[in-house]
C-alpha cells in the first residue's frame, strides 16, 4: 500500500518527459479523478457516460445560430435601419445642433458596424462571406451618402444663415424707410394745414373785398331789376322777354366783335413780321407746334457762322403789346413750353454788332394733349421714365432710368428705394422746359426742387414731358402755388 501526502510535490526535468506525437488519440479530453478512500488509499472515481445533447437538437440550435447570424447581418435590414436614421435627421433638419449630433452618431454607428463586419468577414466562408463584403459595401456607400448630407446641411446652413443677414438688413431698411416716410408725413400735414390756414384767409379776405368794393352801377341794376319787376306785376311779361333777348343779342354782337379785333390785330401782328423778315439774314426752321424745337438757321453761306453770333428768345402778350424775355433762352435752338401755346414767340440775333429780330407764328397745341393731361389729372400720383442730364447745372455721370413721380401735394425724384428729391409744391420750385444747349430740348426739362438742388431731365417722348409739366402746374395751382421757369412773369 502507498502512502500519499497532498502537501508533496514531485518535479521532474523537461528532458526526462518523452514528446508525445501529434497523432495520438486520446480515450477521454480529460484528467481522471481520485479521492482518498480509508486508510489513505487513492480510489479512481467512476467514470460517468458522458454522453451528449442528440443530433437532432444541435442541428436546431445551428440553424437558430446561423439565422441570428443571418439576422445581424442582413443588408436589407441594415438599410432600413439607416433609412429610418435618415428620416429622423431629416425631419430635424431644421436644428442644426441635432443634425450635427445625428451626423456624428450616424459615423460612429458606421465605423462600429465596419469594424464589426470586417470582424465576421474572417470568420465565415463562402456565400456569408459575400454576405458580409456585400454588407461592408453597402456600409461604405452609406458613409458617402452621408457625408453628402452632411455637405448639403452645411450648404443650407449657410444659405439660411445668408438669408436671415439679408431678411435683418431688410428690416432694418424697412424701419429706415417707415421713419422716413414718417417724417414727410408729417412734413406734408404740416404743409397741408398751412395751405388750408392761407386759403381760408384768402377766402375771408377776398368776402371782405367783395362786400366792400360793390359796382358803383349797383344802383342802376337794382331799379332796373326793380322796373322789370313792375312790368311784370303789371301782367305786361312781353316786355321783359323782349329786353332778355336783346340783352343776349348785344352780348353775342360784342363777343363776335372782340374775337374779330382779337384776329385782325394778330392778322397785323403777323404781316408786320412778315415784312420784316422778308429780307432777313437768318431765318427760323423746324415746326412752330408744341413738341418740336426751333432753330436758328443762316439763309446763305456767306453770313456769318451761327456760333459766332448771341441769342435771346422772348414771348410775345396775346394782344402784341409787349414781350417777355425768356430767361436762360439764349440759345440758337429752344423748345416751346406748354405755357408758349397761343403765343408768338421771338429771337434777337446779334451778330457783327447788328440786331436781327425773327418771329414766328402763335404756337400750336399737339392734338389729344389736352384729352390725355385730363385722363392724367384724375390719378393721385402719375410716374414718368427719365434719365438725369444735368445735376446742379453739371453733368451727371450716370444714365440709369429714373421715376418722376407728379403727385397732388409733391414731386418726387427717385430709383427704386434710392430718393433723389421729394419735395411739396412750394414758390421757391421751378419747372420749364429746358432752356440751354440740350440734345434732346423737345423732350428735356429744368426742374429746381428747392434752393440749391437743380435737375435737367430727358423724357422718353415729348408729350410725357409737355403732359408732366402741365400736370404738375395744375397741381401746384390748386395749392395755391405758380409753377413757372426762372424770373418768368407770373
């Protein structure tokens, strides 16, 4: 019997142990098992039938595994589980704090599935090893997508960045244009209540005139009124109808008359220039109408050159008596003003220290003018094209179109949201046609807003520009304002 104590330990040389081939088979996978019986004897345990789970339920719980496998790795499933992150990001896409957080767990959630799936493509073989590449591919295309979305977001971040600066810079123009349409609100009420207060004193003033400047005939009409009544009371009516039809028939004899001196004077008035420039050096081309230009013109080569010669133009009174220089008309060419219709119109040529005086007929009026300013004038506000010649008497450098509003209570010079003048109809503003050297004369005119602010306007046709400065006269009369050109005689 063997005596065996638990506390030894037997060492022995790793040369004294023979290798063992790699062929040999062994009967069990594990060490046998002792115990210690009576009187220390050393008894093997029993060996137990180590039999294990039956084929039928290894086989169930592959499959099991294998479709779990089949499960984590589908590629459909992986792309609608992206798709649903998708939408998700998407639908808070309007957060740009979110899309960022959902971009970044969108790439950790990729890298992690790679690294993943690069772990499984060393452990399968054949068709779940093209599973997985397939898986790895779709993978990696999804990374590309969402890095183009992450570009997209970037964009529109930007661009709504951009747009909310613009939308900022637009409200703040918004809120300057609020206060400035404000201010001249007010500037208008004001002007408004100054108008009324003058046109009620006007109104008073001019009952007090009328009731103390009476006809010194009153008398005469009253006793006359007074005997026409008595002939009727005395039921003889005949006789006050045949006073009213002979009243009317002096009054038709008398217009008749003033209309037929009016014409025998403008008659005279006419051959009388004509004489007079019968035998004249120069003579005046173009049409004698509203719209057009007048021209100074030599009648031969041999007078003098019209640049060497000085110029003053002058309108005539209807009745002829005297003349009203035309300030600023110093000129060889100058385009009549709606104010010239009806009226004859002169220029002194001077030249070799000799005068010449040429004249023209009355000018006439363009047909369906008058019918258009009246279709004009029923509008509050009418906008023209024009383009800025001239600003304070220099040339303006820039031809951009430009809107010249003619409302009832102001003018008003602007492009777009930019304001070149805005003034009310006041008696230091002046406008005329132009006066000075333009190329375009029949279709420019001069317009002084205020004291130190001058405009040379060109229209694109001659009747917007005859059409806005009667508009704009009417306007300014009914404000109790003249507008006419400089240091003409209103």
């Amino acid at each position: 019997m063997t005596k065996i104590s638990p506390e030894v330990e037997i060492k022995m040389p790793m040369e004294a142990v023979p290798p063992v081939s790699a062929d040999v088979s062994f009967i069990s996978n594990g060490f046998p098992k002792y115990k210690l019986g009576a009187d220390n004897q050393v008894v093997e345990e029993p060996v137990q039938g180590n039999q294990g789970p039956s084929l039928k339920d290894v086989i169930d719980e592959e499959a099991s595994n294998l479709y779990d496998q089949h499960k984590r790795i589908s590629v459909r499933d992986l792309a609608s589980k992206f798709d649903k992150n998708l939408a998700a990001a998407a639908k808070l896409s309007n957060e740009a704090k979110l899309r960022e957080v959902a971009s970044l767990e969108g790439h950790v959630l990729l890298k992690k599935l790679r690294d993943a799936l690069e772990s499984l493509r060393g452990c399968f073989a054949g068709i779940n090893k093209e599973d997985v590449e397939k898986a790895i591919a779709m993978v990696e295309a999804l990374a590309v997508k969402l890095t183009q979305n992450e570009g997209e977001l970037i964009q529109e971040k930007f661009e709504v960045k951009k747009l909310a600066n613009f939308l900022k810079q637009a409200s703040e123009d918004a809120k300057k244009l609020v206060n400035q349409e404000k201010s001249f609100a007010c500037a208008e009420i004001e002007s408004a209540r100054a108008v009324v207060l003058r046109i009620g004193e006007a109104l008073e003033e001019q009952e007090k005139v009328s009731q103390a400047s009476k006809p010194k005939d009153v008398d005469g009409l009253v006793e006359e009124v007074q005997e026409a009544r008595r002939i009727k009371l005395l039921h003889q009516p005949f006789k006050v109808m045949a006073m009213e039809y002979e009243l009317r028939a002096l009054r038709d004899q008398i217009r008749e008359k003033s209309i037929f001196s009016i014409k025998l004077q403008k008659e005279l008035t006419m051959t009388k220039m004509s004489e007079e420039n019968k035998y004249q050096l120069y003579k005046l081309g173009g049409s004698e109408v509203l719209g057009s230009y007048l021209r100074v013109q030599p009648c031969s080569d041999e007078v003098p050159q019209i640049s060497k010669c000085s110029f003053q133009w002058y309108r005539l009174s209807s009745e002829g008596s005297w003349r009203e220089v035309i300030s600023g008309a110093n000129r060889s060419i100058y385009a009549p003003d709606p104010s010239d219709v009806g009226r004859i119109l002169q220029v002194d040529v001077v030249s070799n220290g000799k005068k010449l005086t040429l004249s023209t007929n009355p000018i006439q009026t363009v047909s369906g003018l008058g019918s258009h300013v009246d279709t004009l004038l029923r509008k509050s506000n009418i906008d023209f094209n024009v383009v800025i010649s001239q600003m304070n008497g220099k040339d303006h450098s820039s031809h951009s179109t430009h809107s010249f509003g003619v409302g009832r209570m102001r003018i008003k010079l602007c492009r777009g949201w930019i304001t070149k003048a805005r003034e009310i109809y006041s008696p230091s503003m002046l406008l005329c046609g132009v006066r000075g050297d333009a190329s375009n004369a029949a279709k420019t005119l001069f317009w002084q807003a205020r004291k130190g602010l001058s405009f040379v306007l060109t229209f694109e046709s001659e009747r917007d520009r005859n059409a806005a400065i009667m508009v704009a006269r009417k306007h300014a009369l009914d404000c109790n304002v003249v507008l006419a050109g400089p240091d003409d005689l209103v």
